[in-house]
C-alpha cells in the first residue's frame, strides 16, 4: 500500500468514523429493540446486534471510506476477515475491563465504564482502524480512487 497525505489519512479517519458511528448507532438500537420488545436474553441480543453492527460498518468502509481499492481477495472473503478484526477490537474491550475490574481491583461502576467504554473502546477503534486498512482493504487504489 502506498503512502497516504495527512489530507488523504484524515479522509480515510473522517470515513473510518462516519462509518463507525452508524455501525454503533445500528448495534445500539437493534440490541435495545431485542432486550425490549424483541424479547431476547442479553448475550443473543448482544450477538445479533453485533453481527449487525459489523455489517453496517463493513458497508460503511466499503462503500464509502475504501469504495477507490479494489479488493484483494473476494468479497465474503474480506468480510470475514474484518469481522474477525472487529471481534479482536471487541476483546481488547472486555480484556481492558476484566483487568481493571478483576486484576486491578477497580470494581465500581464509574471504573468499569471507564475501563470498557472509555480506555477499552479507545484501544479498540485503533485497532480495528489499523486492521481494516492493513488487513481489510488493502487493495490496490484504482485510478480516480483512493
């Protein structure tokens, strides 16, 4: 992959979090709609909102953040492989939580929040931003295209 300008990088991030924010807003709404009315137990709900949320966010990068690369391997294939970035961003924020709350002994709710949403989703993001752009979509740009 060739070399990105700040102005180019900053679009790739400016996309990387549109895209992000709509597979937040999709995981969200679609797990508080399976709690309540759907009635759906919490990990279920959690797992059908995240497959969701993964989907929109491919979309998102694929359409839009990335839609200049053409794709180094198939489609279901590239899918497949960011959706395992995504669940290795999700872990990174259940392993910031367990070690503030179990190892480091910072049980309150305040903490946990900060540890999960605030730290762990933080280290998360970096890592899925650098997985989808070296991992995902490292295709080669297409002329016209990023």
């Amino acid at each position: 992959m060739r070399a990105r300008s700040p102005r180019g990088l900053s679009s790739e991030v400016l996309g990387f979090a549109l895209a992000g924010g709509a597979a937040y807003a999709a995981d969200l709404g679609l797990f508080v709609w399976l709690r309540g009315p759907g009635g759906f137990g919490p990990i279920g709900a959690k797992a059908l909102s995240f497959l969701a949320g993964c989907t929109v966010a491919y979309l998102g990068n694929a359409l839009g953040t990335y839609r200049g690369r053409t794709p180094a391997v198939g489609r279901a294939r590239q899918y497949g492989v960011f959706f395992a970035v995504n669940v290795a961003g999700a872990l990174v924020q259940l392993g910031c939580l367990g070690v503030s709350h179990y190892v480091l002994g910072l049980a309150s709710a305040r903490a946990d929040v900060v540890s999960g949403a605030g730290i762990g989703m933080a280290l998360a993001t970096a890592l899925r931003f650098w997985g989808t752009r070296i991992f995902v979509f490292r295709g080669t740009a297409r002329a016209g295209g990023g």
